[in-house]
C-alpha cells in the first residue's frame, strides 16, 4: 500500500491553499502540488485535498490505461 503524506506549502491570497502531496509506493516516489479553496479547518483542509488527488488519480489511470490500449 502507497504511503500518503500533506505538507501546507502555501497559503494564497485569493483563498487557496497549496499543498504538496508525496506518495511512495513499491513503483517509486512521486509529488504532486496541489491547490484548493480553504475549507475552514485544517481537516476538511486535507480531506478536500486527498480527494481532489484522488480524482486526479483515477483520471491519470484511465488515461494512461487508455494510451496503452488496455480500454
């Protein structure tokens, strides 16, 4: 199972947050910046954030399954 840490990078002035997220796996490392709207808590912050990376996610696998030829 993948390894997911959030780092707050930055906060902008029209509202957004940065964050970086790292996800180790068995395949390698990779880190994706990721911007948000604030949410307000510091928890909802990081649940807006995982589930905007998981849409992102399920989209590259898609896409990258599509490329490959595995439909």
């Amino acid at each position: 199972m993948a390894n997911v840490e959030l780092t707050k990078v930055e906060q902008r002035r029209n509202g957004q947050l940065l964050f970086s997220v790292r996800v180790q796996t068995t395949a390698g490392r990779m880190e994706l910046p990721t911007a948000i709207e604030d949410q307000g808590s510091s928890a909802l912050n990081e649940a807006a954030v995982l589930r905007s990376t998981l849409t992102f996610a399920e989209e590259l696998a898609a896409t990258v399954r599509s490329k490959l030829g595995g439909g």
